[in-house]
C-alpha cells in the first residue's frame, strides 16, 4: 500500500501545464453507428491519438516535466514492454534525458524496436518480467537515476488531465467506462468525474481471462490470478495495491468481458470509429454492449486506452471475424 | 474555369475562427519506424482523426458557419457517396440545417448509413454520379439551397487551416506529400505552404489507375483518364478545372503510385502508426518510398487525408499482404 496522498482534483488541473506543454487534447467524437448498437449515445475518447498511441504518455511526460534537473540528471528506468515502457521512453526524449528500460529474454522485438526508436536503451535481463524489475529498481539505485513504477500518484495526476477533457467537452456525460491494466487511467478517471460531479457513473473493464484487478476490488482483498487474455493492457497478474485503494474510494462498478467478446469490440471500432483500438481500448466497447440495459438512452463515454495491436494480432482477428 | 479569386493565405487564416469553433488542431505526430524505411525525417499529419475521419470537414464547417442564416435557409445540397458528402451532412448538423445528398443508384450502403446517421437526407437518383449531381443541383434551385460543388473556393479555405497546423507545428519542413482527388487539398496546402516558405516544396499524389488530375496538370490541359483505383478518395475520372489552376500555379510536382504500392502503405501505416488510412490517405506513404533519393534526410510530411476504409477492402488487403 501507498502512503503517498491520493491524487485529487486539483493536482490534475495543475498537471494540465505540464501535459499540455508536449501534448494536445484527445478528440471526443460522437459515433452514432455505435449509439445505434449500444442504444445509448455513445462517445469514444481517443487516446489511441496519441504520439506514442496511448493515454499513458500523459502521465510521463508530466512526471518529467515535474522531476527536478537533479531528480532527472541520472535518467529515467523502468521495466515494462508496453504503453508505460514506451511513454517513459517519449517522456526522456521530450526532456533530452536518457531513459532505460528492461525487458524479459525474449521480449515482443517489434515493442523493443519502438522503445529503441524513441531513443531508450532497452536492457534485455531475466527471464520474466518481475526479474527484469527488480534488477532495473537495483540499477537506478545504483546510478542514482529515478525509477518509475506503472502505478505512481505522479502518473496519475497526469493521465487524469483526459478525464477533465471528457468532462469539458461532454458536461452532461452519464457513464464512463474505462479500461483497468494497472489501474492508473481508472484511478485519474473516478478522481476527476467524482470530485467534479459525483452522479457520473465510472466503471471498470477487465477480461474475464485476466481478473486480478476485478477480483481484488470486488473482495477487498489483493488476489492475484489467471493472465490469459490476448489483451496486453490489461493483463495484469498481480494487483496493484495503490491503485486498489483510489479504485475503493471512487470506484462505481468493474465488469469483465470475455476475450471474445473484445475481439468483436475491436472489428466494431474498426467498422464504425475507423480507428484501430488495442485490446484493452475495445474493452469497454464490449462492456457497453453487455450493460445496454443499464445504458439505455444515457450519455456514455468509452475510453480507448490505446490502438498499440501488432499487425498479426489484427490480422488474426479480421480473418476469424470474415 | 471558376471566376473566383484563387483563395490566398489570408482567406485560410480568417477561416480558421469558423473551424476551430467546431473541430480541433489534429495531430502531426513524428514516427521513427516510418523515418527508417523512408530515409528521411518522417512525420504524419493526422486528418483522419477528424470526426467524419476526413480533412474535407474542415471546409465544410467553414462554408457553413460563412453563409448567413437566409443563405442556408434552404438548407445544404450536395452530390457524393465520400467524404465531402458525409462532410456536408455535418455541417450542416453542427449549424441545425437539412442537407439533401444525391447518390447514384446502387451506392456504398455504408456510406449511407454514415451520412443518414448524420442526420441527413440521402436520395438515390439515376444510373451514375454524373445524372445524380445534375438532379441534385436542379433540386437546389428548385428549393432555393445552397449546393456544394467539391472543390470551391469557400471549401480550400476551411481545408487550410491543416496545412497552417503543419506549417506551425513543423516550421523547418522541407516537403509536403498530399493526396489529389478532387484538389481541395492540394491546392489548399501549396497556397499556404508557398506563400508562408516558397522553399517548401509540395507534391500531388495520385494512383496510375486513376490519373486525370495528374495528366492535366502536366499537360496543362484538361484530360479525362482512366479511373480504376480502388482509392475512391484520388479516384477521378474527369478533371476539376478551378483546382487544376491553382496547382498550374502552386504545385511544385504530382507523382502517381500503382495501387499495389498504395496496399502495401496502407498496411505500412498499420504497422508504423497504429492508424487506418484509407487508400488515399496511404498515398503519400507509397509515393515518399518511390522518392527515396530525393527525400533523403529532409523533413517529410505526409498528409493522411481520411481513415475512411471499409472493413471488407482493409480485411482483403491484410489476408493479401499475409
């Protein structure tokens, strides 16, 4: 458990400075071949815009904006394969500083290669991810650099500055449902719909494949288990505590969805957004249309996380959907 | 030949109060991966993120908000089954006027349902485009409208604002790859790119299966060509005069790419920035890759003009490409 202070309001609306230095704000558009699906008027914020194709960039650079020259003099480190690794790689750019990531044996080359062309050192080590971890935590420490967990209060502040856009750009929003990896993105969203109008209904979207999240918010408990979606972005094995305890205080609901039915969801956005959402995007697209009755005429809001899917997994998708 | 004065950078800059009161700048994202295979320093105008998923929604919500409330009374008429079409039917949405879109018998089903869905009124009439547009513009008349040919002067206008965006966010730009269909976009851009930096140098791109628009602006006459793309965005089959003068004046050169190297960019697009183009939008891409050479270490944008792909056409380009 954290024992930092959990992020509010206020501390997104100061983020904005930072964020808005190196980003732009997302689209919101409406989508009415989805509304007609969902039979609610649906919404999709498109965070898959963004410069490295997820909302975790947000969170990265204003970490970076916020650290000190000496905090940053001996760069950033983190392990990760995904969004978070690729976002703190576009935050040490942006800044000029060096970031280093580690990766298992055998890490997703086409992942490495774009963490390398962002300019990261990318270090492979161990044979699994929490090897990888530790030994990267011991690195940073050793060469007094700054390593940056999934899940920091500091992210948060700043993925919540894509919750304050829904409110902004859609006051009369009803429901949001967001996709839950680590829970950052959840957390950032709950904290700034809540404070700002506490009817706003936010729900969390796992796969059933992969509940460990789901599985801890709904027992209190922190219960690690099965990891066998193909959605990276939420495929999280063991629970966050940090992010458990914003998502307790906030939190309205949290549904699974089954990899089959998110694969759907991804043809679907194709289809009717034209975009292409990753797995953990099109999740809460496949939970709208589990929910249509509880949905029924509202405004919903569908976070697309990201769109970062390899052209095999889209392609092994589109031809088992022909 | 229009007689209307060919629209200047000032037109562009007093439009972009009208575009920006309903559409946001779109992204001009750097991408390494596309850098490395083009050998040059590769960036990515992003007017597939629009909300219509097409830059042609930039003139048309500056048409709509310049006519004054008599002009639009009789609400907006247009023939098309593309992207000026759906661009027309928001317009008019977002101003709360009617608009009548004429398409031939036998239309793209999904491109009806996108521009019903939009709230307007889509009336099948006649064997081809030609007999449609010609009754819609009658029915214009008829019911004192306002029809929206595709390439006039109001329309450049609201489309360079994007070009402004590429010219603000990327000031040491050396090249500018834009698809031609009708011209709007063309012609849009190397009005504001020249006039800003005469250096700058802008290039058309058409598919060699639909080249009539390239084979009159080398020419210097209008020639009818070809049409067999399976683009629909660049595919014209008789050439545009009012835009065929302003790129005679403009435009620095006009290439043509083979619809397989088009294919192939679309999926280049995929797999580099994560975004859907359409056909035409991938253009730009398979036209940098064929001027290697001559783009070799410049700053390279392409301008993605639409995601507008059908699921069925994006689902046979990928099982080809396998």
């Amino acid at each position: 458990m954290s024992d930092q202070p959990i992020p509010t309001l206020r501390d997104v609306i100061a983020a904005r400075a930072n964020v808005y230095r190196y980003l732009r704000p997302t689209a919101l558009h409406p989508y009415p071949g989805l509304s007609k699906l969902v039979g609610a008027n649906v919404w999709v914020k498109h965070e898959n815009h963004q410069p490295v194709g997820a909302f975790k960039v947000r969170g990265g650079v204003h970490l970076a904006a916020r650290l000190s020259t000496e905090e940053l003099a001996g760069g950033l480190f983190t392990a990760s394969t995904g969004n978070h690794g690729q976002s703190i790689a576009y935050a040490a750019k942006v800044r000029g500083i060096k970031a280093t990531i580690a990766v298992p044996e055998g890490a997703n080359p086409g992942k490495v290669a774009a963490m390398r062309a962002l300019g990261a050192e990318v270090v492979f080590h161990g044979a699994d991810f929490d090897t990888a971890r530790e030994w990267i935590m011991g690195e940073a420490e050793a060469r007094r650099g700054r390593f940056v967990g999934p899940t920091e209060e500091i992210l948060i502040e700043g993925v919540g500055t894509y919750a304050l856009e829904i409110m902004e750009d859609l006051p009369t929003v009803d429901t949001i449902l967001v996709p839950v990896g680590a829970g950052s993105g959840v957390c950032a969203t709950s904290i700034v719909a809540k404070t700002i109008n506490p009817k706003v209904e936010v729900i969390g979207v796992q796969s059933a494949q992969a509940p460990a999240m789901q599985k801890s918010w709904q027992s209190g408990q922190l219960v690690t288990a099965e990891m066998n979606t193909f959605a990276e972005g939420i495929a999280t094995r063991v629970p966050f505590a940090n992010t458990q305890r914003i998502m307790r205080k906030y939190l309205d609901d949290f549904v699974l969805v089954d990899d089959s039915a998110i694969k759907q969801a991804v043809v679907l956005m194709l289809e009717h957004t034209r975009n292409l959402a990753e797995g953990a995007g099109a999740a809460p697209l496949a939970a709208a249309l589990n929910l249509k009755e509880r949905l029924a005429g509202k405004n919903v809001v569908l976070v697309v996380s990201g769109g970062n899917m390899s052209l095999d997994k889209l392609r092994a998708i589109l031809a088992a959907t022909a």
